[in-house]
C-alpha cells in the first residue's frame, strides 16, 4: 500500500524588517533629517546643502562659496582698473558774480606720462539745465603747461564767466575727457584712461 505525501504550497515566508533594507553609503552618504522632523527620503539634506526652513529648497554651499569669491574677484579687478587710468577728482563750483570756479585734481596712473589731455566741463542747476561750459587743455596743449609724468598729481581750474552773475548757487559740475595723448604721441581712449569722481 503505497502511501501518500502533501506537500503545502505557496507558504508565507517571513519579509526583512523595511528597516533592514541595505542602502549603499557611497552613493547617499550621510543623510541628516531636515528641520521638520520628517523621516522621509524627500525630506533629507545631504551635509554639503544648507540648512533652511520648510518649503523652501536649500542651496549648496559650495555654490554661495563661488559667489563670494567671484564678488571679490570683481571687486579685485575694478580696481586694478582703477589704479591703471588717469583718476581726476572734481570739486563744487565756486561762484563768485559772473565767475564759476571748479578744481580738478589729477593723479597719473598710467604707466607712462600724459602729454596732454583736453576736457570740457559743464555747469548745470538744480533742474539739470545747462548754465554755462568750457572746453580746455588740462594737461600740456600750452608751453606753459607740462606733461604730466607717471605716479604724479596735478591740478587745474576750469573758470567759467558768465555775462551777467550766477543767480543760482547750487550748480553741479559735470567733466567729460575729450582727448588724451601719451608722451610717445599715442592717442589713448578717454573712455578706458579716464575716471572721473567727484569730491
């Protein structure tokens, strides 16, 4: 008599706790909670990000590191600009009657000397209207009137008459270069060479 054996399909076998699931350090590296407490994978921030509130997406840091040193890489650059050009600070006019007086104070940085240097100035009111203006040689142009060497400082007065006296007393000086020459007769561009503040 033969006998008969059952064997049970299909049996339940037990899964892994979900908290055993194994997940590869290289490729996640250490995770930390975000400032909410959730536990979830979305929620998690990797070291190299920035703590931030909820709903709002941190930014690395790495990133806000490179903006800082871009900033002072630009602000590096403009001036050694700065130091390489003609740099002229110009003062409030002086009215006196019919006479305005503005002050230009310059200071050589360029490499070599300027042999002359042409430049207009501008006399505006409070309204932005033009009062009165003159065009001259600052630098060289006259006899009287030398190069200016490199690393060397120079002033010149702009004098302005006007045919009848300045009523208004808050007028505003505004300088444009027109021309600039080297001591070796090369024309430089006004716009590169020069940088005009005012005092």
């Amino acid at each position: 008599m033969r006998k008969l054996a059952y064997i049970k399909l299909n049996s339940q076998t037990p899964c892994p706790p979900r908290s055993a699931v194994p997940v590869s350090q290289a490729w996640l590296g250490s995770f930390s909670l975000s400032p909410c407490g959730s536990s979830s994978v979305m929620a998690a921030t990797a070291p190299a990000m920035t703590t931030n509130q909820c709903g709002s997406l941190p930014l690395p840091s790495i990133f806000k590191m490179n903006a800082a040193k871009l900033f002072l890489l630009l602000l590096l650059t403009c001036g050694l600009a700065a130091q390489a050009q003609l740099a002229v600070i110009v003062s409030p006019p002086k009215i006196t009657g019919q006479k305005a007086v503005v002050t230009l104070a310059m200071t050589n940085n360029l490499a070599e000397s300027v042999a002359s240097a042409r430049a207009v100035c501008f006399l505006l009111d409070d309204q932005g209207k033009l009062v009165s203006q003159s065009s001259k040689w600052v630098i060289g142009g006259t006899k009287d009137r030398p190069a200016l060497a490199s690393k060397q400082g120079a002033s010149f007065n702009f004098v302005m008459n006007s045919p009848q006296p300045f009523t208004a007393t808050n007028l505003t000086a505004k300088v444009s270069f027109s021309r600039v020459v080297l001591a070796d007769g090369k024309l430089a561009d006004p716009r590169q060479s020069v940088i005009i503040m005012t005092q």
